[in-house]
C-alpha cells in the first residue's frame, strides 16, 4: 500500500511546471570595462505646442555597474534623473522602452532570458507633472552549493 502512494505521488510531481531558472552565480561580472556614453535605449515623443520645440524623452545610460542604468527624463522644460536596478539573470541586460496607450508615458522594462519583456518602471506625465514609479518587482535568488562535508 505505501508503495502505491508513493508512485502516485511521483506521478504528481512529473506534471508541476519547471518556473524557476538556475544560473550560475558568477556567470558574469557586476562591473563593465567600458561604459558607454550614448543612450542605451530611448523614447522620444513631440509635444503639441506650436511656438516650443518641446519634448517627452526617456533614455537610459550604462554605469560601471552592469546591472544599474542612469534613466533620464524630459518633459517640456522638466527633467528628472533618478537610477534602475535590473535584476542579474546571469547575462548582460537588454533594456526596452514600449510606448504606453496614453499620451506622453512609456514602460521602461527588461527582457528575461526567454525574450519576454519584463515591465518594471513607468514615466509619464501627469497634469503637467513628470512622474517616475515602480510597477513591477523582480528577484532573483543566488544559491552556490555547499562543499560536501565527510
């Protein structure tokens, strides 16, 4: 009888969905060599004003850290520099800024090591207002094996 359960139980576990991903914990480096000074990625849109040349502008630069980006906004006369943190998926970051459905906002997101975009930051502008939020959050956990102890 307890053999029975037992392969029941197994059989059970075979149809669990693998979710987590396991990277090596040095796969690479958390500084860069060179840091480049043009934009990563970046979004731009004109604003309707018909005697200022004004814009709505996001872009992301590299740091020495690999996994933090300076992000700079604009917003007519506005702007704002504030830094994201990408999670280490073991590779270097691709960064992605996707147009949003309302006027003058964007969604400042990562691609994860299937291709999907990731989410994880949105500007926009507000009653005239350049705002920067949070709307995601990632983790990622760091396991090394123990040595085998005799």
């Amino acid at each position: 009888m307890i053999l029975f359960v037992i392969a029941c139980n197994s059989n059970q576990q075979n149809e669990k969905k693998e979710t987590a991903v396991v990277i090596p914990a040095e796969a690479i480096s958390e500084q860069r060599s060179t840091v480049r000074k043009e934009a990563v990625v970046a979004h731009e849109q004109k604003v309707a004003d018909e005697l200022n040349d004004w814009k709505f502008a996001v872009r992301l630069y590299e740091t020495e850290r690999r996994f933090h980006f300076t992000v700079r906004m604009q917003y007519k006369e506005l702007r704002i520099t504030d830094s994201i943190n990408i999670p280490n998926l073991g590779k270097e970051p691709i960064l992605k800024i996707e147009k949003d459905s309302t006027p003058y906002s964007c969604t400042i997101g990562f691609l994860d090591n299937k291709g999907t975009f990731k989410p994880y930051y949105r500007a926009n502008v507000i009653k005239e207002q350049l705002r920067f939020k949070k709307i995601a959050g990632y983790g990622v956990g760091v396991y090394k094996k123990a040595a085998d102890s005799k």
